[in-house]
C-alpha cells in the first residue's frame, strides 16, 4: 500500500477510529491492531512475503529471549550468529543472489573462461533491507546487554511490522521504539496536528517536488546523449531533488502517521542540502541509516581511531557497504566510494566534525563562506547521484563526459513540456525556502508559532499547491527497490 493512493487514506482514518475510539484503553489490543493492519498494509503488494517478515520476527523474538537467559559466551556467540545468518541471509538471497551471480560469470569471461549459469527470477521483498536491519539492531544489542528482550510477542511483532515506517524507514532502534508499544498511549489533539501537518509537508514533497522532478530528470538521463553539458547539470539537479523530495518525503509521512497514533520515531533528514561538508551531509541525511552503519560496522572497525591506513579502510568500508545496501549494481558501490573520497580528506584533516551546529545559526542569510561552502556540498553530491540514478557505470561516466564540454556554458534547454519545467522550478525554490525559514525545526512546516490564520493560509496554500501541480499517477517510493 502506497503512502499517495486512495488506499491509505481509506486504510489510515478506520485504523485510527479503531485504535482511538473503540479499543483505546487495552494496550495489549492496540498492539494487536498495529500488528494486524501492518501485515494488511504489508501484504497489499504481495500477501506471500508476509511469510518473510513473520519468520523474522519469530526467529529475532526467540533468539533475544535466549540471549538474556545464555551466560555461555560461545553459546551466546552462536545465537548472534544464527540471527545474523538467517537476516542475512534472506537478504543476501532475495536482493544479491542474480549480482553475485552475474558477477561470478563475468569473472570467467573477462579471464578467457565461460560458465552456464541461471539466474532466478526473483522478487525483492519491499521494505527487507529496512525491517533487516531493524531486527539485527535488536539482537546485537541484547547480545551486547544493552536492552532488555521482549517478553510480549504483540509487542515485538508490532515494533517490527509497525506500517507506517515498515517499507522506508526510519530504521529505528529497539531501545527508542519497543518501550513506546509497552506503555499506554493517550490521545493528544496538539500531537495529532503536528502528525497531519508534516503528512502533509511530505506529500507535497513526494506529490509534487519528487513526481515533477522524476518526469524532467527521466528523460534527461534516458536520453542524455542528445543534450547538452548545462542540460545535463539540470537533469542531475532535478534528480537531486527527486531522491530528496522522494525519500525525505516519505520518511515525513511515516513519523507524522506515527505521531497520529502517539509514537515518536526519530527525524530521517534534517534539510541536508544546507550541508557545509559532506560529513555534515551524512549527518543529516538518512540519519537512522547513517547512524546503524556507524554504531554496528564504522566503530566496532574502529572508527577514526588507530593509524592513518586504519582509518582510511574504515571509512571505504561504510561507504562501500552503504552503497551495497542500495542495490546490486556496481553504479551504487561507484557512488559509495565517490562519497568515501569526499569525506576522507575532511576526517583526515581532523574537521568532520567542524560543522555540527545548524548553517547562519540565529540569522535570516548565510555568510559567503557558508554560501560557498553548502554550493560546493550540492555540487559534489550532485556528481554522485549521477551514477546513483545511471543504468550502468559506464553511461554514468559517459553523463559526466557530456557535462565536461563547452556545451556547458549554454544556457540548457527547456525540456518538454515546458510550463511544467518551470512551475516544478517555482515548486523546488518554494521548497528550499520554507526548509531554510526552519531549518531549526525537525520539518519545514512545522509552523505551530505562527497564528492561527497564517498557519491556515499556509496549509491551504500547499494544498491547492499539490492540488494544481502535483502528480497523482500513484508513483511508487525511491527507496521501495532497496
């Protein structure tokens, strides 16, 4: 079920009169609702995966329960282990098994040698890298006696299945969630709006600024041989704000549906294209991610200790890694390494942490040095989303062989359909300003100070705004494929 369909608006106001209205003082059958509707929403792609996450579930569940109850360090080792293997390995199946395989076979090729081999065909699962991770971050920490194990399967199964960040995040913590599905959960009216109110910053994210921008960059990238090099920056730029507007989006929608059923999940993006570094930048995007591949594979490496090789090794292994997690396409492990050798000089030089405050903090513009320091994290990060979105490595060089021409001082043109081109221009800076006005906030339109008739006129404003420009074709998520 998709966030922007018909669907989920029928399916969200009958959860929440039930979980509200007619079982709202039984915890126990709040949680059993929760579980409930988020294998409904789950299973509206493809009821069969139900079997995938529900497995999860009771292997994590009784491999946690195990662990806290196992004082043998050999036999707690193995627990892990098993955990590991079995997330690890549905994962490793389900989304790598054709790349490895493709893999292995041009191999052969390249060495003079060829191999039959058969790929499978083979659904991806949607939402498997996420629920994943969420799951493995819960036995290593039990492991690591950090949390407790939960006792209550409700619970468990609904912190696990928990619809509205189940497909695309965030990739919450066991210690932030689960206690939230232990606790009796009161209606709050104050809660509920600001709930609604970032639903709705992201569907004019999602609807309006990432649906617009995919129409532009798609076909700038599918055909980027006829355009020029200032035509191709354009279509890089609107994918930009694609992927931004896309995820970003989504990630709004899920912590504003959870806040309407009393949860609180932790902010995914916090205006990353503010960024005056790319050690900022992963600071602030897709923050749950950046945080898990931190906490369970950068520090235990050994993070930005030990020597110069050390600390080079551990940074292209999180962000080789990271890239992997994407997808199984060598354009995700290019884009990986392109990030790793951007952040490598700023760690190495002892200033990834220089900017951890918020950019012309308490003032309304930035210095020039701030300017030109968050054009130059665009621009870089701008170059690494060509080969994110490319086919293939090679057309994402030869995208960026076709910006390094004298074509890319021409003005670029104006793609068809025109008036479109220019109202989703109009739409990305309306964007921009709201997010730079709050980029203090947790979200954009998160306008609670202001009065009662200039909140109002803002949300009527971007409503007529989805209304008049936004696509509604039921554009599925970015971030479903991975």
């Amino acid at each position: 079920m998709l966030f922007n369909t018909i669907d989920f608006a029928i399916f969200l106001p009958i959860i929440f009169i039930l979980y509200w209205f007619v079982i709202n003082k039984n915890i126990l059958r709040q949680n059993l609702l929760i579980t409930i509707s988020s294998y409904v929403f789950y299973g509206w792609w493809d009821w069969r995966f139900l079997s995938l996450i529900a497995f999860s579930t009771l292997v994590d569940y009784i491999v946690g329960n195990q662990l806290s109850i196992t004082k043998n360090k050999n036999s707690r080792k193995l627990l892990l282990l098993t955990s590991l293997f079995i997330n690890l390995g549905l994962l490793g199946f389900f989304k790598y098994y054709n790349f490895f395989l493709a893999s292995f076979t041009d191999a052969f090729s390249f060495f003079g040698s060829s191999i039959n081999s058969r790929s499978l065909d083979i659904i991806l699962p949607v939402g498997i890298s996420f629920y994943t991770f969420q799951t493995l971050s819960y036995t290593i920490d039990i492991y690591k006696n950090k949390i407790n194990p939960s006792k209550d399967i409700i619970s468990f199964a609904a912190f696990v299945s928990f619809f509205p960040q189940l497909v695309a995040g965030p990739i919450e913590r066991a210690k932030n969630l689960l206690p939230q599905f232990y606790n009796k959960r009161t209606f709050e009216y104050h809660k509920a709006v600001d709930g609604m109110r970032q639903i709705l910053w992201g569907l004019f994210k999602k609807i309006v600024i990432a649906d617009n921008c995919a129409v532009f960059a798609d076909q700038i990238f599918n055909n980027y041989s006829d355009y020029s090099g200032s035509t191709l920056i354009l279509g890089a730029i609107f994918f930009a704000f694609q992927i931004y507007g896309d995820f970003s989006g989504y990630s709004d929608i899920a912590i504003g549906t959870a806040r309407l059923f009393g949860f609180k999940l932790m902010q995914n993006f916090a205006f990353p294209y503010f960024s005056r570094d790319i050690a900022e930048f992963w600071r602030r995007w897709h923050i749950s991610l950046s945080t898990w591949f931190r906490d369970y594979l950068y520090i235990p490496l050994g993070g930005s200790r030990g020597t110069n090789y050390q600390k080079i090794r551990n940074v292209f292994i999180i962000f080789l890694v990271s890239g992997f997690w994407h997808g199984p396409n060598w354009t995700f492990i290019i884009w990986g390494a392109l990030n790793a050798l951007y952040f490598l000089p700023i760690m190495l030089m002892k200033r990834n942490r220089v900017n951890t405050d918020t950019v012309a903090k308490d003032t309304l513009l930035p210095s020039i040095n701030e300017l030109l320091s968050m054009i130059t994290t665009f621009f870089l990060t701008v170059i690494a989303w060509v080969f994110f979105r490319s086919e293939s490595v090679n057309n994402g060089f030869e995208y960026l062989l076709g910006i390094i021409d004298q074509s890319v001082f021409t003005l670029p043109h104006l793609i068809t359909p025109k008036l479109e081109m220019i109202y989703t221009l109009f739409c990305i800076a309306i964007l921009l300003i709201f997010e730079w006005i709050n980029r203090e906030k947790e979200y954009a339109l998160d306008v609670n100070n202001l009065s009662k008739f200039n909140r109002w006129s803002i949300y009527f404003t971007i409503i007529l705004m989805i209304i008049t420009f936004g696509v509604f074709t039921q554009n599925t998520f970015i971030y479903f494929q991975f």
